[in-house]
C-alpha cells in the first residue's frame, strides 16, 4: 500500500470516528441530511469514504427522506454505494418498521382513523406498488390479525372470500381494511368506493363489520368513513 493510501486511510478514518463521537454526544442535532447518510453507509463499509456517496444520494433522492425511502436497487445507482454500505440504510429502514409496530401495538389502541394510519403508513405507506391489507379485532379493539397482500386491486385480491378468511378462523368481530396509493394522492377512487361497500355487504351477512378503508401514502391518509363513504 503506497504512503498516500495510508494517508487517505488514516484521514478517513478519523472522520468517521469523528462523526460517531459527534452522534453519541448530541444525537443527529446539527447533522446535515448528506452526514446522516454517510453514517449509515459506514455501518456496512467502515474502510471506505462515504462522504460523497451521501451527497449524491440527497441530491438524487430530494433530501433525507427520499433516500431513506429508497429501494435497494434505487440507492444502488448512485457512484459508490454497493450491497455492502447499502445494509446500513436498509437496517434502519427495517428497525424503525419494527419500532413504530411495537410501540403502537402495546400502547395505544388503534381506534381512530389517525392512530391507524400512524400504524399502517409504516407497513405499506412507502411501497413502490399497491399493497393491500387486512386488519382484524377481537371484541375489545385488540389487533388479532394483521395480514398483507402484493399486488393490484384486482376482484381476486379484495374477494370478500380472501378478505374475510382470516377474520373467520380467528373469531374476529370487525375488521378494517387498507391499500396504499404509490402515487401519493390519497384521495379514494371510484373503485375503492365500490369495493368498500361490497365488503361492508359481505361483512353484514358473515357477522363482521367493516369498520373503515384507510388509503394510504407515506405522509398523509383518507378514511371512508370519515369521508361518510361507509
């Protein structure tokens, strides 16, 4: 290894070392966007200069968020960013989905259109494609059943059949129902309409109540029945 190597080694280095210290000391309070970033890169390459990876990445992805929201093949084409520095975005984006579902869960009874987007913008609110799911609850409001579907809206997916099923099997007594809308736009569709109120039907003949359809984006929610569509 030639002395300039080391050199740029032994520099490196020392700024993350640098970063880290900065982070246990005072938390991300005055980090920039692209710092954050190179943080989690040197999680996966601890060796490797990340600096100008984050950059471009906040640059390509529109800020934090964006890269946070990230594919991994997404963040793969930015220069300098591999299978191997990618983990340490991934991994954040997988613990703060684990956080969020089990700090809602035991604390917080999901019985207002708002607590219930606050839970789902978490499981399907940053999807690329149209996830559908259903919820379902015991007597006392208590999630028993928490079921995720892949794939368009089609007359299969949301067949009172498959919506139901679960909800039957586990003695369930109402159930709310959810897809995301990878377009950002919240605002329910004529579709969504009509097959709402077909599963409120099919839930009026089995027993079970329907008690919402939440559309969701990543940031923000529409609620049938707060929308008086139930």
């Amino acid at each position: 290894m030639s002395i300039q190597s080391i050199v740029k080694q032994h520099k490196g280095k020392g700024h993350r070392k640098r970063l880290r210290e900065k982070f246990l000391q005072s938390g991300l309070d005055g980090f920039l966007d692209y710092e954050v970033i190179e943080l989690l890169l040197t999680l996966g390459t601890p060796r490797k200069d990340c600096k100008q990876s984050a950059k471009e990445a906040i640059v390509r992805f529109k800020g934090l968020t964006g890269v946070l929201d990230s594919t991994i093949e997404e963040l793969q084409q930015v220069k300098g960013i591999g299978p191997s520095n990618v983990f340490g975005v991934k991994l954040f984006q997988a613990i703060s989905e684990r956080y969020a579902k089990e700090k809602i869960i035991p604390n917080k009874r999901l019985d207002s259109p708002q607590l219930l987007f606050e839970y789902l913008k978490e499981r399907i609110g940053k999807e690329k494609k149209e996830h559908f799911t259903v919820l379902c609850f015991d007597v006392r409001n208590n999630l028993i059943v928490d079921e995720v579907s892949v794939g368009t809206l089609s007359a299969s997916l949301v067949h009172p059949r498959e919506v139901f099923k679960k909800a039957i099997l586990n003695n369930s007594s109402h159930v709310v129902v959810a897809h995301n809308h990878p377009s950002g736009d919240s605002k329910p569709s004529d579709d969504d309409i009509v097959t709402t109120k077909r599963l409120v039907e099919a839930g009026k003949i089995l027993g079970i109540t329907v008690t919402d359809h939440l559309i969701i984006t990543k940031d923000k929610f529409s609620s049938l029945i707060e929308l008086n569509l139930i």
